[in-house]
C-alpha cells in the first residue's frame, strides 16, 4: 500500500506567503516605488537569486521552484521580500545582482 504523505502546515503557509508576496504585495507597490519591474515572475526572480546568492536554478531543480526550494531558502527569500515591501531592502540594487549573477553565468567560460 503506497504511504500517504501528510502536508507540512507551516512550509504550505511559507508558499502561500511567497505567492501573495511576489503575486499581490510587490506588484501593487512597484510604480509607486519605481522599481525596474512588475511582474510577478520577475520579483521571484530577484527573491529567490538573492537567498540562492546566484542564479537561483543552479540550486533547485524542480519547477515551479518555489514548491522545491529547500524550506530554508525560501524563508529567505520571503524575508527579502518582505523587507523590500516595507523599504528595509533595496529592490533594484538586488535586481541589478541578480542580472549580474545571470549575465555572469551565461559569459562563455574560457
């Protein structure tokens, strides 16, 4: 008989708080903030870049990668988005870091 996995409350509420985070709260401020982005997908990008401290695909392996971030780096990436939410963050300086990181990544090596 195949085992019944039961889900973990407190990692569903952390993806639940990453989604209305990168979903609702960041884009509702990014004009008004002038942020360099919008998007939803743009902001996990930024978040899970900077907890990952690299591109962030070089460490989670599934997709969407939220749900396959370890519980740790996804903490992480919350806090930094909460942070930018209240202003404690510099969005756009982790922005630039993370195209950085990408830009680095995609140089021939050589």
């Amino acid at each position: 008989m195949p085992r019944r996995t039961v889900p973990d409350p407190t990692r569903a509420a952390l993806e639940q708080s990453w989604l209305t985070l990168t979903r609702e709260t960041l884009p509702a401020l990014a004009a008004a903030r002038e942020w360099p982005v919008n998007a939803d997908h743009c902001f996990q990008r930024i978040l899970l870049d900077a907890a990952c401290e690299g591109v962030w695909y070089d460490r989670i392996a599934g997709r969407p990668a939220y749900a396959f971030a370890p519980t740790d780096l996804l903490t992480a990436a919350v806090a930094l988005g909460e942070a930018a939410a209240v202003g404690t963050a510099d969005l756009p300086a982790l922005n630039a870091r993370s195209l950085a990181w990408r830009r680095a990544r995609s140089q021939p090596k050589g």
